[in-house]
C-alpha cells in the first residue's frame, strides 16, 4: 500500500465531512448571537487549513483493522480527532504566542485585529487570547459531541468517550511540563522524551488508536497491543517533525526551517548536541536559541554542530529502531489484516521519511 | 423543606466525594511528572473552596426527583458538575484578570507567583495563564469522565453527555459574548439579558436538571419542562447575585461589594438605571464603573442612583416574577414528587432571598 497516498485520498473525505458539518452547525448558531457564528467562522477556517489528518486516518484505519464495516461513519466519526487537534492547538499557539499556525493567523490574532479594526476598549492581545480560550473550549465540545453522537453502540462509545477524556488529561499534563519547559534554564533528554510520549506519542497517535478500536468493542489487552504500536510510533514521528523544523526543505515544509530555534524549542536534536559540544559550541547554540534576531549564519552554525556532534544521526537511528518496535507490536495480533493493517504499517515507515 | 438547610447538608457530601476523588488520583499521578501532581492539587484546592454545591444539589435532586433510587452513586456523580465549574471559572478568572476566586488566590496567579519564587526565566503572568489554561482544561475532561464511567445505563449515559456537551458549547458562546461586553463602549438590557441566560440559566440551571433527568431517561418533553423552570429561575438568581454583589452584607457575603462595579460589570441594575438616570448621574455612573480607583462615596452614589431610578425594584419584582415563572412550569408534572420536587420549589424561593 502506498500509505502516502492513502493519507491523501483520506484526507480529502474528512475534509469533506468537517465542511458539511460547520455548514450545517452555522446556520442553527445565528438565533444566538452574530459573534457565535463569527466564532463558528474562525473555528471552521482554522480547522479546514491544508493538514495532513493522520489522526483521523488513524482512527479510521483502526477501526476497519480491527473489523469495521460502517465506512462513511467511521470517516464522518473521525472529524472528532480533527476537532480535538483544533481545540488543542487553539489553546497552545495562545501558550506559544505563535503568530501563526499553518501560514495564517492563529485564532487569538484574529481577534486581536480585530478588536484593532473595531476600536475597542482594553487590551487587544488580552481581547485575542481570551475569546481564543473561548473557542478553544467550544471545539472541544463539538469533538466529544462528534464522538458521542455517532451511530455506534452506547456501550462501545462509553468506553471510547473514557479513554478520549483519559488520554487527553494525559496531553494536559504533557502541555503543563511543556510550558514549564519553556521557563526553566536546563532541560535534559529525559525532559523531551516525556513531553514527546504525552503530547504526541500519547495524543497523535494512541488517542485515534484506541478509539477507534474500543468502538469495535476492543479488549484492554487489544489496547496495549495497540498502545506498543503508538507509542514508539508517534514519538519516531515528533523526532522526524523536529529534524524537518530544523533540516526540512522550506518549500516543500510551508514553514521557515529555523523557526524551532528561534522558539528556542529544546528538541532532542539540541539536548542531544549540547551534551557532546564543546564549551564552544555551547555558547554558540545557546546563542542562538530562542533569539528573536537569529541570523541565517548562526543558524547554519547550529546545524553544523547538530551533525558534527552526532546528534543528527543518533536522531535518526533512533527514530528507525522505534518505527521497527512499533509494527514489531502488531505481529501479537496477526489476525489483523486487510487495509486497516496495512495503513498502519505503511504510514510508521512513510512519517520517518517524509520531507514536510 | 428547608432548601437551605438541605443544600448545606448535601454540600458536606459532595465535597467529601471530591476529596476522596482527588485523594485517590493524585497518587496515581506521580509516576507521570511531579508537575502533574502539583497542577492536581492546586485544583483539589481551588474545587474543594467555600462553595453552595448548588449545581450538583439540582442534579442529584433533579434525579430523585425522576425517580432515581441509587442515591450513593448520583452524590458521587454529582462531582461532574462541580469539576465542570472549575474548569469554567479557572478559564474566567484568566479572562478576567481576576486576582481572587472565593477569597484565594486564583489559578494563574498560583502559578505567577510560583514562577517568581523558582526565578523562571520569561514573563510570570504568562507562564501563570498559560498553566491556568492547561488546568482548566485537565479539570473539563476530569469531569466529562465522572459521568462516563458513572454507573448509570450506557444508553441514558450518552443522551446525557450530549446534553452536557451542548450545554457547555452554548457557554461557550454566552462566554465570547461575555468578553466582548467588557471591550464595548455601550450594552443594553437585551445583551445584559443574553449573557444571564447563557452564562447562568442554561448553565447553572439548565445543564444539572437536564444531566439528571437524563440519567434516569427522561424524554425531551421532560426535558422541556425541566428547561421552563431552569430558565427563568437561573435567570433571577443572577439578578440576585447582582443585587448582592452591590448591596449585599460584606461580612455575610465573604467579598467586597463594590467589587463588580470596579470591574465594570453591566448588570441588570446598572443599565436600567443608566435607562432612567439624568445626565449628571450618568456621569458618575461612568465615572465609577471600571475605576479602579473607586471609593466609598462614589460606591455609595451609584447605589444611591440605582435605587432612585427604580433599577433595584425592577430587578427585585423582575426576579420574583420569574421564580413564580419557574416554580408554574413545574406544575406541568404532577407525578414529579418527593424530597427533588420540595427541593427544586424550594431553593428557588430561597435563591432570591439568600443574603450570600
């Protein structure tokens, strides 16, 4: 299976589904206020912007690995992991106070311009992030109604809602050691490792796993099978998303390649260089990290040190040996087959080679 | 029935469920981060302040009042509402900048003030809001999880999670309305009115009576009569809550009161006088509204205009009128009875009445 394409192809019926589905709510929101269906508005723009929608696919492919038969509501079921991603991703870029997300405004600076454009009282950024907050937490309810509405048995959507709302805490723990790494001076390889398993290994992949399967009525044991494949996975997928931020074609990215140092993000690429450099070397990547001036110079001089130091390689060893361990945990159950295992095998390979 | 004496005693039941819930999941928590553990007790804390319990009284006696017999398990339940409040109020202090939640500090600041004390790097008030919104949004999926793994039929489970979800997305909205009152020059009586029943009727009211019903598979006919008195009797406990949050006694009340006026706040009483009220005492209505260097004369004038332009009065009748309102919709259900219908009947008498 070409897992590239299938992502693709899938991407494109989500999509579909998650149009449909602000094109209805829209309309049935204007009894309640102009500025509800201004919110609706952003949240549905925000949401429909070019992505990949691997958690979608993962849920869906999933669910049809571990039997399903119901095709056109799994795919509409699996806006809730889009809708998730949205509300998450609202609250972060607040967090981050990124300007963007996906090569547009984030949602609190939209409503900080335009509290500018419509001359209000206060603090426009204060404005911004607060109603950002606010549409943060509606599209998380619109998620859990995604998953709570959909036509499958009571009992199995009991035990997905549970692990949903589970896994989720989980991301939330993951997002307060997040932002405490992001004020505190020193941070090691354990410190990234463990924001890497609860926000994406935990989030992107286990979360739209496990739902999915729990709506085919899995066992806890199907679970950990399922978990010893989303796990190493997904963490094998942040660390290729940290080497693209770093290394990525900008073109083929959509994004700058030096935005993750100027974010002074501590990936593993950089613990992993600061524990070889020389005192050097130190000096010059703690320069550059987190400098809002950074030059293309000291940029470069990063990435030469990432390589020399063999942080890059030990990156990408690492990554090969966890895709390896992960569909190594699906041999448990080989009665797991058609196209659901197949994604699943063929997209661990593809998200450690894709170049954005 | 005495509704109040009844609330006080069902609050001592609640309030020791949410102590052994978080007595039991702290611990289990500390192999994830130590963060974690202390994001946990700072919610422990902040969800077990002074409080009424009245949303989880009116879901537990809304439930016996549809002839829910499991008394144990609907106390135990009850806690959903009471997380679903310190989610909501955790991201409303941020918005609101709020300094102080019942007589402590609020979340954001907790963290603000932790952020000095450990000499973090970066700005304090944002890393503070920052984890603010992190654990609001831990304590939103704690509490959808209460009442996913209740033990209550899968079936009326689910009707009651949409409910709950589609409660909380109205909130949601009455909350983007909300913040843009605080940035607008001029709100009327219709948007003032608008954002008491989103914010506090289909919330505080609406949303416990419906869960409850729900639970024990009421219809949607029940639920609209459920809605006829939760509306209106949400609506006069928020004049209430107005009229004491001016004219109230500080010592009983356990808060300034003044409070709302040096936020700003339009109430009900504050634009109905603005309605009646002469250009010079418009003026100082103004002049005192959102000054956050108000004294007590100034205090003392506005509650002075407010009750000679006949605002404390229309607000007073307007509440009494709607609890008769709310206890009439009632009379649609004769078969309703018990200590859930006493009850019901009786806190909304007593809710307009109460001195805090």
């Amino acid at each position: 299976m070409d897992a590239k394409k299938t992502l693709a192809e899938f991407a494109v019926q989500v999509e579909a589904e998650l149009d449909r589905f602000f094109n209805k709510l829209i309309p049935e929101t204007q009894r309640i206020a102009p500025e509800a269906v201004q919110a609706l508005e952003i949240l549905h723009e925000y949401t429909l912007r070019k992505a990949k929608r691997l958690r979608a696919a993962l849920f869906y492919y999933t669910y049809l690995m571990l039997g399903g038969q119901d095709k056109a509501e799994a795919v509409k079921t699996s806006m809730f992991i889009e809708l998730v991603q949205s509300y998450l991703l609202i609250h972060d870029d607040v967090m981050d106070q990124d300007l963007l997300r996906r090569g547009k405004p984030t949602v609190h600076t939209i409503y900080k311009e335009f509290h500018k454009q419509m001359s209000y009282r206060q603090d426009p950024l204060h404005f911004g992030e607060s109603e950002a907050i606010n549409v943060g937490d509606i599209a998380c309810h619109l998620a859990l109604d995604v998953l709570t509405t959909a036509n499958f048995p009571a009992e199995n959507k009991i035990k997905a809602l549970h692990a949903l709302n589970r896994q989720i805490t989980t991301v939330g723990y993951g997002q307060i050691l997040d932002v405490f790494g992001s004020v505190q001076e020193k941070i090691g390889e354990t410190d990234v490792m463990r924001i890497h398993n609860y926000k994406t290994a935990v989030y992107t992949y286990e979360t739209p796993l496990l739902v999915g399967a729990l709506l085919m009525g899995a066992s806890d044991k199907d679970g950990l099978v399922l978990s010893g494949y989303a796990i190493p996975a997904g963490i094998a997928f942040q660390i290729q998303d940290d080497i693209l931020g770093m290394f990525g074609d900008e073109d083929k990215l959509g994004k700058a390649n030096d935005s993750d140092l100027r974010e002074g993000k501590h990936t593993l690429l950089i613990v992993k260089a600061l524990e070889k450099a020389t005192e050097a070397e130190t000096e010059l990547i703690k320069k550059a990290l987190g400098n809002p001036e950074l030059t293309d110079e000291m940029a470069d001089t990063v990435r030469e040190i990432v390589k020399c130091t063999g942080s890059l390689e030990y990156s990408k060893n690492l990554a090969v040996k966890l895709v390896k361990e992960a569909k190594a945990a699906l041999a448990a159950r080989p009665q797991w087959q058609g196209e659901g295992r197949a994604f699943l095998d063929g997209i661990a390979d593809y998200m450690i080679n894709r170049e954005f």
